[in-house]
C-alpha cells in the first residue's frame, strides 16, 4: 500500500452509538460541564442519498457532537433502517463505532481502500460535504470515517 | 454531579484491544506511513502495583502508542490475567476500549466518581505517574481512563 493513504493522521471524531441520544447527550453534557448541543437528524434519503453496502437506505440518525480537545466525540442514535450504525450497534450493542478523518479526494481513498481489502460500508451527503465509512475493522479493529468538505 | 468533574474535557488517548501488537502496529504503521513504534510491556507487577476490581493482579500488557494529531491512538495486548484489558478483549473482542484524560487529584476524582456510580475498574503506576480505569459505560457508554502525571 502507498504511504499514508488517507494523507492524514489525525482523528478529528470518535463516534460512539447509543439507545437514547437525549439522555446520553445529557449525561456527557452534565459530566464535562458543557452545554448539551442540539440534536441534529441526519438528511431525508433523497439529500443523504445514503448507500449502505451499495445499496440506497432510507436509514437517518440523530446526531450530537461534543468538543473534547481538538476532535469532536459525535453521539449516534440510528433509526430501524438498514445502515452501518443501526447493524452495529444490533451486533456490538452501544459503544464505539469508528474514528473519523479529513481527506481529499474522496472517492479515489475509497477505492483504493477496496483495492486493498477494506470495503466501503456506508456513504452519504451532509450539508457542506460527504462521508465513507470503510471497514477497516479487520485491519485497524476499529471502523474508519473519511469526511470531505467542499472548499 | 459538580460541574467537570475531571477539570478537563480533551481526550488524549483512544486506547484500542488487539490480540497481535506485532501485527496490528505494523498494520497501523504501513496504512499511515508511520515509523512502527517500539512496543513495550507494562511494568512487572511489583512496580506497577496493578489492581483489578479491588484486587491485586499480576495482569501486564503490551503497548503500541501512535500520535493522531493531538492525541495518541494506544494499542494494547493484555496477557492472560485478571484485568480490565483481558475481561472486554474476552467479552467484546477486539476493537476500541477507552478513551483517556489526563487530571490532577486523581485519587479525589476516583471517589467522586465512585461515589456517583461508576466504580474503579483498575489501577496502577506508571514511570512518571498513575492510571486509574473507570468504569463509565453505564454512563458514557465508553470506559474512561484517568491519568495523572508526577511534575
């Protein structure tokens, strides 16, 4: 593999799946003496335009994020729809889900990283950019995200 | 609860459980183009005075750190003994364990915290400090480790 594929190193999230994302958010928000920050819903399908293992889901879900140093700890509650949140956390229960970085050129680290035995899971469009979760479990035991925001 | 209890709210660790930190660090290394770090062992139990549960434990393990920007991605390898590393590598298998912070008062922060229903799940010593491991899952639905580093 190419040195530093990703052309970066430097975690900027580490989301982490719950049940109950009021409560949880709650809970951080109490805990670190911080705000509880709104709770966002991710895009309806038809401006996400997710895909969860190359097919189109309908699958949302509600986001809060947390400034914990110099990278966000983003809170995860997904719907019933199919999607690398909701299969993880039916599979693994609440807990860690991936850590997250800031690329260029998206789409060809994702193919790369197929190329090269880690498949992309989930993508989709957030206002301002787009996201891909690749499983790197087998290789990096832990889910990664690529995030790519317009200029 | 008082306000930030921990006196801070920047994670400086990710700490995530492998079976092979041989193979897992070079993984690591080759997929961001890193030196692999040098890989060393817990202190041997009359040092590091480990306890696990209330419970002294002769549990050692192996530790790979790699800088991600401003915090350090931490594998661990935990032999066979009684420890917070060996029991959630047996239940969850690999992939991410805590993240960490650094505090000061640390023995004053662990009863707070105890005294609010997340228990010590381990501690120790480490050249230059202490780690105590709590038990915030309930909660954060993350274990969150304390550090606490001599001046």
């Amino acid at each position: 593999m190419e040195s530093n594929i990703l052309g970066t190193n430097v975690i900027t999230q580490i989301g982490i799946l719950v049940h109950d994302i009021e409560k949880t958010a709650q809970t951080y928000a109490d805990f670190f003496g911080m705000e509880k920050p709104q709770i966002n819903q991710t895009d309806a399908p038809e401006l996400a335009q997710t895909e969860f293992k190359g097919e189109s889901t309908a699958a949302r879900a509600k986001l809060a994020f947390f400034d914990m140093g110099s990278l966000q700890l983003e809170l995860i509650e997904p719907d019933q729809q199919p999607s690398t949140w909701r299969e993880y956390l039916d599979e693994h229960g609440e807990g860690p889900h991936h850590i997250a970085f800031v690329v260029g050129g998206l789409q060809e680290k994702v193919k790369i990283m197929e190329a090269n035995g880690m498949p992309l899971e989930q993508k989709g469009e957030y206002p301002g950019g787009r996201y891909a979760y690749m499983d790197t479990f087998r290789d990096l035991k832990i889910i990664t995200e690529l995030l790519e925001n317009d200029e």
